[in-house]
C-alpha cells in the first residue's frame, strides 16, 4: 500500500511531496522528538494514558491520549 504525502504552499494550494522532502520531514519530526525527550528525560509518546470528559454545556464527548509522566497532549480524537 503507497501512501501519498502533501504539502500546503504559501498560496494555500496542496502538492504532492516529493520523496526528499518527505524524508526531509521525517527526521526533522525525529529530531525534535529527541530534543525534546532529552529536555524532558523522556518520550512523552511512550507513555500514553487515555483520558475523556464530557462538556456539560454542550453534552459533547472529547477523548484522546496525553502523557502519563507530565500531562502533555499527545493525541485527541
């Protein structure tokens, strides 16, 4: 299965990265993951703990994961 990555121009238009620039970004991403656990002491993605809560004014549901160790948002949903 191929997976097709874009990128958005300063115009707002979406284009087809090339695969350069998606490896580019990819340790860029890799790099500030390590920066960061090195500030933090450790991969705050490693230590996911679910949370969810439900918004009393609007009855909404909002879940997602967040680090167990600080508290960081890691994903929602």
């Amino acid at each position: 299965m191929s997976v097709t990555h874009y990128k958005q121009t300063p115009d707002g238009d979406w284009v087809e990265m090339t695969a350069e620039e998606v490896q580019a970004s990819e340790q860029e991403g890799n790099r500030e993951r390590e920066e960061k656990a090195k500030e933090k002491g450790h991969y705050c993605d490693e230590n996911p703990q679910h949370y969810g809560f439900e918004d009393e004014e609007s009855g909404r549901w909002y879940h997602g994961q967040e680090c167990s160790i600080c508290g960081e948002l890691i994903h929602t949903g």
